[in-house]
C-alpha cells in the first residue's frame, strides 16, 4: 500500500512541477526588459538636452518638448532628474520665468 501511495505521490508531484515549469511567466517578471528600455530613452532624452544646452544658453521647458516631442510632464522631468545630478541648474521660480542652464 505505501507504495502505491509513493508512487501516486510521485507522479502528482510531477505533473505539478511540469505544469509550474512550462508555465508562461507573470508579467512582473518580464519588466526589466521594459526597464531597461525606459532607462536608455531617458539617457538619450537627457544626452540631447545637454547637447541642446551647449548651442544655447538657456532653455525652458517648451524648447524641450518641441526637441523630443514629448508632453510637458515629461520634459518636466527629464529636467528635474538633469538638476538632481547636478548638471543644470532651475532659475525662476515658476511659470513661464522659469529656466534652465548649465551648471
């Protein structure tokens, strides 16, 4: 009897880690590929800024959104993430007075 149960048990557990094996993985698990992606269009989108900022002195948020054709969010933060490495530096407060430069 014990091992009719064994072997019932063996094959049970086998066909359980089968169907885990052959499974397609969730969708969270996919992601760095994604990531990864977002990441290199950010390093592009700032590479250009910085190229931008070197023809001209200043910029303000609209030059950026024309030169990436992105929405005002995200020039938004392509700025902010340039001015928390220290690269550019905001003046103005907020509004249209507001400006970047070169650090």
């Amino acid at each position: 009897m014990s091992r009719l149960y064994l072997l019932f048990l063996g094959v049970l557990l086998g066909a359980i880690f089968t169907r885990m094996a052959t499974r397609e993985k969730p969708a969270s698990i996919k992601q760095p590929r994604r990531r990864r992606a977002a990441y290199q269009k950010t390093k592009l989108a700032k590479r250009k800024i910085m190229v931008f900022l070197k023809e001209r002195r200043r910029v303000a948020n609209d030059d950026i959104e024309r030169l990436l054709g992105v929405s005002d969010a995200t020039a938004t933060r392509y700025l902010e993430l340039l001015e928390r490495e220290d690269k550019i530096i905001q003046a103005g407060r907020r509004g249209k007075g507001v400006y970047y430069k070169r650090k």
